[in-house]
C-alpha cells in the first residue's frame, strides 16, 4: 500500500512536470509570437513611410533600404565612444537592453524568455592601409584565416558588387568538436559613410530568409566595423619610418633645448620682458639658422605652483591638454594619440607620441611630442604638423617644414619630500620673426600667451 501511494505520488509529480513544461513552452510560443508582431508592424510603418517618399521604386528595394538604414543608423549609435548605451560592470562594458529597445528597430525578441543577448564592443588603431583592411574584412571568405578562434566556415549564397551579400557562417563557441558551431544566415552591406569612414555591417534576415516553420536557432542583430582612416599613419610600422620620426623629434627636441633653455655656444639678444612670470623674450643667433631669412624668437617664463610633479606632468602628457595648450589654438577639437614609440626599451621614462586633430576647418594636423619623466625633473616637447610634412619625416625627407617647438620642464621644489614643496613649471617656445620691427611687438603677445598657459595650470 505504502509502495502504492508512493507510485501514485509520482506519477502526480511526473504529470504535474509535463504540465509545467508544456505551459513553459505555450510562454514561450506566445512570447514568440508577440515578438513577431512587434517586428512585422514596426517594419510595416517604415515600409510605408519609405513607399509615400519613393512611391516608384520596388517592393525589393524598399525593404532593403529600410533594413540597411537601420542598420547603419544603430551600429553608428552602438560605436559612440559616449553612448549611453553601454554601462560599465566592473571591467567590460554591458549593453543596456531597456535603453537599446527604446531606440531602435525591434528586430527580434524583444522580451522572450530563453533568449540571451550577447553583446560587446572594442576599437584599436591598426597600423595599415584603410583600405587594404576594408577590402580583407569585405571578403567573407577570408574570415576563416582572419578570425580563425571566431569562425569555423563561410560560404557566400549571393552578392552584388560586394555591397550587398547573402552569407552563411559557421561561428565557433569553444575550440573543440564537442560544441557544434553556430549557423548564422547574414546579409553584409558595406559603405562609406564620410569621406574617410567606412562600414561593414551584418544582420540576420530572418524575416525573409527563414520560413516560420525553420526559424534559425541563432540571429545576428545588427553588427559589424567602422573603420576611420588616419592618414599616412600605417607607414609608421616599419622600423625605418619609426627611426625617422624619432630623428624628427629628437631635432625638435634640440632646437627647444638650444633655443629656451640657454646652451652654451648660442648668442641671444634681448627684446624685453614681462611683467610677471619672470617672462623673457630674446632674439636667436645661431651658425646653423643662417638659411632662416629672418630670427627665431625665444620665449620662457617660470613659476611656483603647489602641486606635486607627479600630478602635474600627467596633464601635460596625457592626451586632454587642451586646458592648458591655449598657445597652440587647437580650438577644442578631438586630440587623439595615435602613435606612441618608447625609446628606452626597460622603462617608459622617455617616449614620442602622435596626436592627430582636426581644425575648424576641418584640416587634420598632426602634434609630435617627446617626453621625458625622471624623478628630477620632467619636460614635454611638441610641434604641429601638417599632414604632408609628416609623410616626408616618415619617408626620410629633410625638407619637410614644422612650427617651431614649445613645451614644458617642471622641476621639484626645494624639500621635495615636503607636501608643500610644490614644483618649479617652466613654459617655453620658439617663433619665427619676420622682421625686428614685429619681433618687438611679440613681447606683449608672448607675456599674454605664456601667462595665460601658466594660469590654466594653477586653476587645474
């Protein structure tokens, strides 16, 4: 009896599981279904805001043009540096799904259960051609030895100019034959979006690739590259466009030193002085300026401000100088470093960098800086480029030509192991006069400049 009512009692446990599971399942389904819905009626609305605009074109078209736009406007969005898309957990970034449903196209299961969402991003700058890599990445077939940890097959069913391409790939999970890949059906567009930014974008077409009845196992929401080109930059890998660059900076460096910092061997003569900061202005000259048709105008002053080196060299290194470079009127464009080259193999103590920015004319401009960090004293060193003259420093051409060198050394204060010993900041640059009657009138415009650089580092 008592074996009987055991029995009994799981038989009642077994059907009350296949009723669960079935219910799980009808969630599921209905889930699905809703999800469905949502895509299909958000598609039509675009669709028919598309047919009232270009009533002639074909249903075909249409439908790729509403899918292609969409998927251009969200990866652009995705890729935002600022985007309030992501949020940061611990040390990778999540996508916020409530925040991604709210702006874009519901592509696919919106609130479903059993449906995880696997979502990142990452840039880096690649030292090669831009459109040597555009054409690697727009060749499906090449993702295999591209991506060879990612994806275990390619096979292309349609394409069009290599715009436009159907392709199904076999992504791998894990590297082992246990765990069968993933089977993702794709369309691939590529595009320029500007003048030097392209995109490779990839997006399952389930909608008219699948039947219902065969609806794939895994999608792929929007995806893909944007790839920036920044000029000239590649050439810069190869070990003699390196060596030049660092001859470049280390003259830079040298007519900074030999011009501000009163080497021996150099004739300076006085043209006045300002009013505060112990500015002084002088006028170079030097055996190796002779070809300069007119002098170079030296320009230092110093002060004492109460912060440690170690906290003040940062904001001259780092790539936000902007509030306190005022001389170098970058007018507040992105500065980005897109090169960084070490001279000392051990330590970092001694590096040059490559900034690039753009100004307000759109111009980009490139700024070549050498630093130095020694617990003694530090000092950074810059000059703006244009593009061109970069390109010859990178090619071994001597003729290139570059606004004349300015930076700054700061120097531990007396007791340096004291709190509120500070450091001694000293700012310097060099000009090009050309002729003594203006060479003077800089006097006034050197103190202006020099005290309003001195002035931003206090307030930071």
């Amino acid at each position: 009896m008592a074996s009987q009512k055991t029995l009994t009692s799981e038989d009642g446990n077994i059907n009350q599981t296949e009723i669960l599971s079935e219910a799980n399942e009808l969630q599921f389904e209905n889930a699905v279904s809703r999800s469905d819905n949502e895509t299909l009626n958000a598609f039509t609305m675009l669709l028919d805001f598309w047919r009232n605009q270009f009533p002639n074109v074909s249903s075909y078209l249409l439908n790729l043009w509403v899918v292609l736009a969409c998927i251009v406007n969200e990866i652009i969005a995705l890729a935002t540096l600022e985007s309030p898309l992501w949020r940061r957990s611990q040390r990778e970034e999540m996508l916020t799904l409530n925040e991604y449903y709210s702006r874009f196209f519901p592509w696919y299961a919106k609130n479903v259960p059993r449906f995880v969402h696997e979502a990142s991003r990452a840039s880096e700058v690649i030292h090669v051609d831009a459109s040597w890599l555009l054409t690697k990445l727009k060749n499906p077939i090449r993702w295999v030895t591209i991506f060879p940890s990612l994806v275990g097959n390619v096979s292309i069913e349609s394409s069009n100019d290599d715009v436009r391409m159907i392709i199904d790939m076999e992504f791998l999970t894990l590297i082992t034959p246990v765990i069968p890949t993933r089977k993702v059906k794709v369309l691939r567009y590529c595009h320029r979006i500007a003048n030097d930014t392209w995109i490779i974008a990839d997006i399952s077409m389930y909608l008219s690739s699948y039947s219902d009845d065969l609806r794939p196992e895994f999608l792929r929401f929007p995806s893909g590259f944007i790839i920036k080109h920044v000029a000239r930059i590649f050439r810069v890998t190869n070990s003699a466009g390196k060596n030049n660059l660092l001859q470049a900076s280390k003259r830079l460096v040298h007519i900074f030193c030999s011009g501000t910092c009163g080497v021996i061997g150099n004739r300076g003569r006085w043209l006045g002085a300002g009013r505060r900061f112990d500015v002084r202005v002088f006028s170079l000259e030097r055996r190796d300026m002779i070809r300069h048709p007119y002098g170079i105008i030296s320009a230092s002053g110093l002060t004492k401000i109460h912060a440690k080196p170690e906290i003040l060299f940062p904001l001259i290194y780092g790539v936000k100088k902007l509030e306190i470079h005022n001389h170098l009127r970058l007018s507040g464009n992105d500065l980005k470093q897109v090169l960084r080259i070490t001279r000392d193999d051990i330590t970092s103590r001694n590096d040059v960098s490559l900034f690039s920015f753009r100004l307000n004319n759109s111009t980009e401009v490139y700024l070549l800086q050498e630093a130095y960090n020694e617990a003694s004293s530090s000092m950074v060193i810059h000059s703006i480029l244009d593009v061109s003259s970069l390109a010859k420093i990178i090619n071994g051409d001597r003729s290139y030509s570059f606004t004349y060198p300015c930076g700054f050394t700061i120097m531990p204060g007396q007791n340096s192991g004291d709190e509120d010993a500070g450091c001694v900041v000293s700012v310097g640059f060099l000009t090009i006069a050309t002729e003594e009657i203006v060479a003077n009138t800089l006097v006034s415009d050197v103190e202006r400049n020099l005290s309003a650089t001195i002035t931003n580092f206090e307030n930071v």
